[in-house]
C-alpha cells in the first residue's frame, strides 16, 4: 500500500529484497522489484502491483529484451542447480511467453540480451547438459554451455560455446547494430588457484 503521510510504498513480499529495476510501461517507467521468492510489477505512477509471479529461488538479476516486436519482455532464472528453469516472462501481463528446464552450475555468467533487427532480442544464457551416458556422473563433467535463444525460433536453442575452464569474465557485445554481434568470454586460473594462462575468445 501507498502510505499518504511518506508517500512511500509497504509491499508485503515474501523473501529478501534482491533487485529495484526500473523497467519499461505503458506510461514512463514502471518498477520491477525481485525478492528471493517472487517478481512483482509496480504501476510507475501510484506504485500499485500491477502482476506478481512466484517463484520458488531467485539468486540472479533478470534481463530486459523484447519477446514479440517492440513489446518489452524479461529473462528471468528460477532455481538453482539441477531444478533450475529459464523463463521469458511478458513485461505488460507477467505470462510465461517460454521456458526451459537448464540446470545451473554455481559461478555460472549472468545471462544477456542484444537488440535485432526485427525489434525483438536475442537472449543469452549458461547451462549444463544432462548427459545421457550413465558412466558420467560429475555434475558439469562436460562443462558449462552457452545457448542463444531467438523468439521467431522458441522452439531452437542454440549452443555457442561449451566450456570446461573457470570463466573469468563473460560479455555479448552489439558491434554493428542490425549486423554484428560477438560474445566475448575470459578463462583463466579461478582463485584462489597459482597464476596461469588467461585465454580470450
């Protein structure tokens, strides 16, 4: 609620308060606030919810992209490790527009989105293959997985890379907007490991 004397905002959240965002709306901005267990959609002018969605671990900050042409949608990660799920929920309702089972690994890059030309987004995410061979028991025993997701394709995920050594640093960068893109990703040594080679792809 609204509380006329502060003009401050009581939301009765369940969880820890993990992210503020402020994100695209009908009229100006609208607020995205994230807890540990739910995403909630603030009206920009009177702060009153406008959807709620439940989630059972929210550890990662979610990613503004468009699903549909020109219509604002957000990557977000439900769960963690071997129950976590990758969600493209609509920024206007908060329906699931697509989702994906994708078991995580701790360390894993936070995941991205780059403009197209079609007006929608290209989104970006790390996962672990579930190996069909029952010899191969190490969770991330074949490495962490980048995938590519486009909404004219929802039912394509794309694999880019498949990494075996720590990532240091991960970033998809536009370098010609409507042409070029390039996903830029430093290995290394982890810490607290001895200094090694450091590799940029």
């Amino acid at each position: 609620m609204l509380s006329a004397a502060s003009h401050r905002l009581v939301v009765h959240s369940s969880g820890a308060i993990r992210y503020l965002m402020n994100v695209p709306g009908k009229a100006g901005d609208d607020l995205l606030l994230v807890s540990t267990e739910a995403y909630m959609l603030l009206d920009g002018q009177d702060l009153t919810p406008r959807w709620t969605f439940g989630t059972t671990q929210v550890l990662r900050k979610p990613v503004l992209g468009y699903y549909k042409p020109d219509t604002p949608a957000v990557l977000v990660e439900n769960g963690t490790g071997p129950n976590r799920q990758v969600l493209l929920l609509d920024l206007g309702s908060g329906a699931v527009l697509w989702s994906q089972a994708l078991p995580g690994l701790p360390g894993d890059p936070p995941s991205a989105s780059l403009p197209t030309a079609d007006h929608r987004s290209a989104f970006f995410f790390w996962g672990v293959h579930e190996p069909t061979d029952s010899n191969q028991t190490e969770p991330g025993a074949a490495g962490r997985r980048l995938y590519m997701l486009h909404p004219t394709l929802p039912g394509v995920l794309l694999e880019l890379d498949n990494v075996s050594v720590p990532i240091v640093a991960f970033q998809v960068v536009l370098l010609e907007p409507g042409r070029h893109a390039a996903c830029i990703l430093l290995t290394g040594p982890a810490s607290p490991s001895p200094p090694g080679l450091v590799s940029v792809t």
